[in-house]
C-alpha cells in the first residue's frame, strides 16, 4: 500500500462497529417522523447521510430536523458505551501515529459523539481533527469535509487518502482530489475506488 502524509477515516464502520447501537437510533428518528421502520436495511441507511435516508421517505424540510434531532438525542444516551472499535483499528491507529502520519476524522456522525467513543479508549490526541455532522454544510459526496481538513495543511492531495466503507465516502474522496481506499466490511458493496481493502492492517504494509 502507498505511504501517505494524512490519512482521513470515516468513523462509523471503517474504525468502529456501530452497527448494532445505530439500529435503536434509526428506530426512534423514524417513529418520531413517522416512516416505516425495516432493521434489517439499517446497514444500508449507515452508508448514507441522515439526510439521504430521510429523503427516501420525505421531502418535508421540518420533518427532517425531528428525524436528525431524534436520532442525534438517541445516539448519545448509551451508543458510545456500546460501540467497539474493529479488531485490527487499535493497532492500526497507533502505527500510523508512531510513524508520524497526521491522522483525521471525518464522519457524517457528531463530533461530540465521536469525541467521546475516543476518550473511552484514550486516543483522542492520536488525530489532528475531527469534521462530523456539526460542521457538514454539504454531506457526502460533497468534498466539503475534506476540503475543510486539508485546508490546515501544506500537503499535496496525492499525498492524502481517505478511508471509507461507503460509495458516499469514495465519492467524496475522488470529488476532494485525495486517494479513495475502500474497506469492505463484507457487504460487498460496489464503488469506484482507487483501492479496496479488506482489513486496516493493509495500510500499514
């Protein structure tokens, strides 16, 4: 795998397995909008913005802030206590740092939440900056987050990558300028990348 300068990694299912803790915050953002509810497509609504699953139900601009509202207060009552990092994320993470890579977040989830599942496992100080929902004034594919994240730096985008497991993140990576590394969590999932993986480790070989 190449050697980048700045690695910049969606959160939810690249670093950490939040799959099951999301499933209740998707439940109760669509009982408070009033949209059917089907867990069995949670995995499919995690590879997009809240903004995108909302518009598959509805284009009513009111409705849509009760539903990101409702999912935002849901996921901060226990999902950091329930979310685990991947098994290979740990190490990962600590090698690229120990090389002295810069390290990003960015992820369509808030920030405060992101903050707080790494304060629990003591490694907030290992990235430089975190970009989540807050600060989004365009969801992926939009660039926007990426952009906002290099802006701080001196480093050619050939020499930055960004880490996903959706087509949303790709898109954004490719729209940005900086190489798109798909992690695939066995879904299977289709999309333009520049390379695909199947676990972390592969970047630090």
């Amino acid at each position: 795998m190449k050697d980048y300068e700045l690695y910049i990694f969606d959160f939810d299912m690249t670093l950490v397995d939040s799959l099951k803790p999301s499933i209740g915050c998707y439940r109760k953002a669509f009982e408070v909008a009033g949209f059917p509810f089907d867990e069995r497509k949670c995995s499919e609504y995690m590879r997009e913005s809240l903004n995108q699953t909302f518009g598959r139900f509805s284009d009513c601009t009111c409705k849509l802030r009760e539903f990101v509202t409702a999912f935002i207060m849901e996921s901060e009552k226990d999902m950091v206590e329930s979310t685990s990092f991947f098994s290979e994320s740990m190490h990962v993470i600590e090698e690229l740092y120990d090389r002295g890579k810069i390290l990003c977040i960015a992820s369509g989830k808030t920030e405060y939440r992101i903050r707080q599942t790494l304060d629990r496992f003591g490694i907030t100080d290992h990235f430089d900056q975190i970009v989540g929902y807050e600060r989004m004034v365009e969801q992926k594919p939009s660039p926007y987050c990426i952009d906002l994240i290099m802006g701080k730096y001196d480093i050619p985008r050939r020499n930055a990558c960004f880490i996903g497991d959706s087509p949303n993140d790709m898109l954004c990576a490719i729209n940005a300028g900086v190489d798109a590394i798909h992690i695939d969590r066995g879904d299977a999932i289709e999309c333009v990348c520049d390379h695909r993986i199947h676990d972390l480790s592969e970047l630090i070989e």
